[in-house]
C-alpha cells in the first residue's frame, strides 16, 4: 500500500517466493548491471539519520509493512527468506506502519506476538487471516478474539496488548517512519541512512538488490569510521 499509486510485478514476486533467493546472489545480479544503483533514483539518502537499534558493529536492515496490506503480503515471503540468510553482521527487524490512527491496532498486535514470543508463529497468519481467509482484524476486539483462537489467553493477550512497552514499541515506529518519510509500504531502511521501496527500485526484488548494496556500503562507511577512531 502506498500514498502514491505504484505497480508491482506479481510474476517476480511469485517466481523469488518460489525460489527462495538467497542474498548473495542478488548482489550478484546487482553487481553485473551496467548502471550502478544511485541515490535520488534506485534509494533515497536521509538528510537527517534515523535512530537504530542494531548491535555495534551490525547494519541494521528494518522492513516497515501494514498488515492489511496487499504488496506486503506477497513481500513476507520473499523478505522472509532473505532475511534467514542476511550474513551475521545485519539486524533485521520489522516496523509496523500507522499512517493513519486506525492503523494503531495493528502496530499492538505486531509487538504484542513479538513481545509473547509469538511471531515466528503468527506473524504470517496474521497475513493470511487477512488475505486468504478474508477476515478483519481492524480494530481491538477483533484482534483479541483472533488471538484467542490461536490458543493466547484473553485476560493475558489484553495485559501485553495494552502494556506499556507495547506502547513504546508503537511510538517508537510511528517515529522511526517519519524519520524515513516513508510515503508507502512495503519498504527498506538501512542502517538509519538510506531508503528504497519497490516504487523507489523499480521492483520489490530489486529493491532487495539495493539493500545489499547498501548494506556494503554502510559496512565499509563503519569499517572506515573504527579506522579513523583508532587513527
């Protein structure tokens, strides 16, 4: 989903669910283009860096999505698997998007599985809940209802839902897309620095392409900054 109206390939998106791609070789296929990705075309560099939470030393990948939307649905499984196979010196995680108030109630729902431990489990059900099955699950008490048919207690999935952290979680991703001016969903951060979509690259794959790139290229800009510290 998208403020802008953007087309995506569903053949390409098919073929790498498929497929299972791996990441390097989609640098590969990045490294043998004739032009290389450039900012203001294929990604966008922020003015201003976003906050991180990766590791010292990590670059940090976030992919920012909306349950409800169908572009991210068909991105789950091909990001999926490139994540399982980023090398060890990237932190992958997930954002959830508000654009607007009402989508709040799905920001909680992300963090309350994650915070339950729950996402490797149910964070691709909430998908096909959604698309496959056709259900909504919009607002509070249809959210609470679908947790606890996956077998969550009630009384405990409302206690994390409306916790806190889980409060600070959403704050803090509504923030951090700002931050990254995101316009639509889904879409690539790395490592506070740079953004790219599947509008910004063309494709959802090549978007992936793009962020590898940039993955070098935020390693090298760190490996150069320890160098200068030590210098």
């Amino acid at each position: 989903m998208q403020r802008r109206k953007f087309s995506v390939s569903a053949a390409t998106l098919a073929a790498a669910a498929a497929t299972g791609m791996s990441a390097l070789p989609l640098l590969a296929q990045a490294q043998a283009q004739a032009k290389p990705f450039q900012s203001g075309s294929d990604y966008l560099t922020l003015d201003k860096p976003a906050a991180t939470e990766a590791p010292a030393g990590q670059v940090e990948v976030v992919e920012f999505f909306w349950y409800n939307c169908s572009h991210c649905n068909g991105f789950e499984p091909m990001f999926d698997a490139w994540a399982k196979k980023a090398p060890k010196d990237v932190f992958v995680r997930r954002a959830p998007i508000a654009f607007r108030p009402d989508f709040e109630p799905q920001q909680r729902l992300y963090y309350t599985l994650e915070s339950m431990g729950k996402v490797d489990e149910l964070h691709v059900k909430v998908f096909s809940t959604i698309h496959g099955e056709k259900q909504l699950l919009n607002t509070a008490e249809q959210i609470t209802a679908w947790a606890e048919k996956q077998g969550i207690p009630k009384a405990k999935f409302l206690e994390m839902y409306n916790s806190f952290s889980v409060s600070t979680k959403v704050r803090k991703a509504t923030q951090l897309q700002n931050a990254y001016a995101l316009d639509g969903v889904p879409a690539l951060g790395i490592n506070g620095r740079y953004f790219t979509s599947g509008s910004q690259a063309k494709t959802l794959e090549r978007a992936l392409q793009v962020a590898e790139h940039l993955i070098v290229q935020s390693r090298q800009a760190m490996g150069s900054a320890g160098k200068s510290a030590k210098s």
